[in-house]
C-alpha cells in the first residue's frame, strides 16, 4: 500500500530520490520549491511512498495541474494498481519518467486506448560539468527580457505545436501566455545572440543547487542546422558551473540533437518516456 507523504518525510524522500538522480528532477524540483504541504502553483506535488520496513523504495507523485512522475524501480505491478487507486478521482493529462517505470504505468493508471499528443521514448543524457566541452561561439547569451515578449511568442508556440502536439488553439495561446509570464520574471531562460540577431534559446526546467535539467531548447527553422542550439546550452551550462551546479542532465529524441549534446560531452545513461495526453483523463472514471 502507498501512504501519502506528511511533514517529517521530506529528508528521506531527498535522500532516497537522490539516488537516482538523473531520472527524479521534476519530483526533486518540486519538493524543493512547493515542500509537501503543498501551493496555488500548478507544479506544486502531492506525494506518496512506497515502503518496506520503514526504508523508502518507491515515491510517486502528481501535480496539482495534472502531471505524473515518480521514482519507482522495484514497483511491482500491484504498486502501479495502488498508484491508480490513490489517484482516483484526479484530473491527469500526462506523466514523465524513467523508460521501464512509465511503460509499466502506463496501463494501470488507464492510459492505453488514449490519445496522445506526444508519447516519446527519448535518450537520456548527464554530463559532469567539470567534463564540459565548449564549442566555437560566435555569440553570446543573455537571459531572455521584456522586449522579447513577441519573439517568444512565436518561439514557443512553434515548439508546442511541433514538439508537444499541443493544438493550435485558444487554450494553446493561454498557455504560452503564462509560460511567458513565468520566462521573464524568473529568469531561467537564456537566448544566444549572433550579431545581435536572437538564434536560439534554452532553459533549466528542473534545477537543484548541484545538479539542473536542461530543457526546452528551441532554434528557429531559418537557423538550424549551424551549431546554435550547442553554443546555447553549453554557455548556460558553463554559467551553471561557475554557481557551482556539477551535473546537468536532458532527455532527446531527434538525431541532430543528440548529436549537438554528444558534442559538448553528455552520455547517453538510459531513456527517459513523455506521455502527454490529447486530453485530460479522470483516474477511475470509465470511458
């Protein structure tokens, strides 16, 4: 049986979820900045554990805006069965995690026979920053602003509809809105700039004092193909490094991608799977 995690816990779910760095960013992120007790912010988790005599071998957990993730290796299909029955009633649009433990979750929490907008199989990569390997720039970033609002606009709802299979529609619009918001007053975004023209753009989606997920990077069709998406994330990475971040990690499926990130010293360590829903699905409810 799962039990929902209560104030106490957060220090053995750090350690236990620590373990498996690479593939519990998203839940190490989240209990970091929203704790268990939980927010308004979309990102904010709700927690269970798995258990066996009183060690922590399992943690599962859904955001309040409907996102799945967990760190489960030794589940067995009984604790996926759990998994579902704690979830019953919730709104769910997707879920993110290591290649085995999503395919296993896959079923028990209901999500065959849906529609997906994106189900990917990705290469997951980490990279000990003190390994990593500079290409020639010729440019330089900076962290995305105000007066880039519009570009924005039009950079990230290209990488939704194309990368995320999200529709082109109203709701689509209102959530590059917010994800604007949030680019600009956090700060996290980087943008290259060559010859004053803006090429490229990435991002930590995930970040821990030692150790950052790299994501979304984006570069515009007109600029592909010319080493930009490299230039961006590694000079974003050498400025992680020099605030003392040692480890960063990514998922990516295309060939030239993989390709760029191999290039500047990542290692391919595993797969990581997204699962994101056409639409939302209520846990429980029968379709």
């Amino acid at each position: 049986m799962l039990r929902n995690a209560v104030s106490g816990d957060e220090v053995a779910i750090e350690e236990f979820l620590s373990k498996h760095a690479c593939t519990s960013m998203f839940l190490r992120s989240n209990l970091s900045q929203f704790g268990l007790s939980g927010s308004d912010d979309p990102r904010a988790t709700t927690f269970w554990l798995d258990e066996n005599v009183g060690e922590i071998q399992g943690v599962f957990g859904a955001s309040r805006k409907g996102f799945l993730m967990f760190q489960a290796p030794v589940a067995t299909p009984q604790d996926w069965i759990d998994f579902a029955t704690v979830l019953s009633g919730r709104s769910v649009q997707g879920m993110t995690g290591e290649g085995a433990q999503v395919a296993a979750a896959l079923p028990a929490i209901g999500f065959e026979g849906r529609e997906f907008a994106l189900k990917s199989v990705e290469s997951l990569y980490q990279l000990e920053l003190e390994a990593l390997k500079m290409p020639e720039a010729n440019g330089d970033i900076r962290p995305a602003q105000e007066h880039d609002r519009e570009l924005l606009a039009e950079w990230v709802l290209d990488y939704d509809v194309k990368t995320l299979g999200s529709p082109e529609n109203e709701a689509t619009q209102l959530q590059v809105r917010e994800k604007i918001e949030d680019i600009i007053t956090k700060g996290k975004t980087r943008i290259l700039e060559v010859d004053d023209r803006p090429v490229a753009k990435t991002a930590f989606n995930a970040a821990l004092p030692d150790i950052v997920q790299i994501g979304p990077v984006y570069t515009p069709p007109k600029y592909r193909n010319r080493g930009y998406a490299r230039q961006v994330v590694a000079q974003h990475l050498k400025e992680a490094r020099d605030e003392g971040v040692q480890t960063a990690v990514l998922f990516s499926s295309g060939a030239a991608a993989c390709r760029a990130y191999e290039a500047i010293g990542f290692e391919r360590v595993g797969t990581y799977t997204i699962a994101l829903l056409a639409n939302p699905i209520t846990i429980g409810k029968v379709i």
